[in-house]
C-alpha cells in the first residue's frame, strides 16, 4: 500500500514540475511578444517621424507660408 501512495505522489511531482515548466515558457513567450510589439511600434513611431520630416521638407513655400499664421499683408 505504501508503494501505491509513493507512485501518486510521484505522478503528482511530475505533473507539478510539468505545470510550472509550462506556466514558465508561457510566461517567456508572453514577455517575447510584449517585446516584440514594444519594438514593433518603436520601429513604426520612427517611420512615421522620416515621413513626416520627408513630408515637411518637401513642402512648397506657399504651404509654408500659409501654415506659418502670418498675414503676408502686413509686410506689404
């Protein structure tokens, strides 16, 4: 009988270090991901900053001129 006992406990050992194996690659594969999306985003924030600096630098002195709130007519 007290073989049979020594066997659960056995089992339930294993399960115990199977759960917690599995509960820790779960949470690295969690941390991974947060990761890659944090990176994900930085690389998307600094492509939206080029083109916007991209977009800027191509715009005509006309748009220039009118997004600067002067009114040109007072330096006629």
């Amino acid at each position: 009988m007290g073989r049979k006992k020594s066997k659960n406990e056995d089992k339930q050992l294993l399960k115990d270090a199977l759960a917690e194996d599995l509960k820790h690659k779960l949470q690295q594969m969690k941390s991974d991901l947060k990761e890659e999306d944090e990176k994900r985003k930085e690389r998307e924030k600094e492509r939206f900053i080029k083109q916007r600096k991209e977009k800027e630098k191509n715009k005509s002195f006309e748009e220039l001129l009118n997004e600067s709130g002067l009114d040109w007519r007072q330096y006629k």
